[in-house]
C-alpha cells in the first residue's frame, strides 16, 4: 500500500432545473472534528428572478383571416421536430399580435374610455 490516502467525500448533486433556479448558490464544505464526513453549507442569495412573458394564445387570433396561413406555412417551413415548429409558430405568433392583430386588451380600454366619454 502506497500510504494513507485522504479524499472529501461530501458533496452536492443539483440538476439543471435548481440550477436555473438558484444560479447564485454557494456550496461551504464545514468543518466536523470525530467524523469522516463534513457538513455541507449551502447558500442561496436573494435575488430576483427574471422571467420572460408566458406565451398566451389569444383565441381572438381565429377571427383574423390570415392568422391561419400564418401557423400552417410556418409549420411548413420549419424544419426540425415539432418542439422546434411549435417555438416558430409562439414566435411568428408574438409578431403577428404586435404588427396586425394588435393588442386586444389596450383597445379594450381605448374603447372603454372611449364609451365613457360619450356617456
């Protein structure tokens, strides 16, 4: 035997999904007289969060006449699985609210405001 050989043992296994969660965590190995295993300390400063918009689709998009061509030549002219044509779709989706369908919930408010004032 080539001598006495030492090697911490104590760890920490996170998968990706706590590491998306808690991106700033520190892991302090603590020191334990009497034991061969070590107390892990591990923090996680506050932070915030920073998440995007979920994706809603908005069922008023049906009414428009070209919402439909728009999601069958995307879904056409995609190429990958159907994970990947899905994104395209949200994507042009997204586009296509803010350049020709518009946002329903500010006109909703325009006209409100708008049906206020003639009262």
């Amino acid at each position: 035997m080539a001598g006495h050989v030492r090697k911490k043992l104590d760890k920490v296994v996170v998968d990706v999904d706590w590491q998306c969660a808690f991106p700033a965590a520190n892991v302090e190995v603590l020191s334990q007289h009497g034991s061969d295993h070590n107390p892990l300390f591990i923090s996680c400063p506050k932070f915030q969060i920073k998440r995007s918009k979920i994706f809603q689709f908005q069922a008023a998009w049906m009414s428009h006449p070209d919402y439909e061509s728009l999601v069958t030549s995307t879904w056409n002219n995609s190429r990958g699985d159907v994970v990947f044509k899905l994104v395209k779709i949200r994507e042009q989706s997204i586009i296509f609210n803010k350049d020709v369908f518009g946002n329903i919930f500010k006109k909703k408010k325009r006209l409100e405001a708008h049906i206020k004032g003639v009262h």
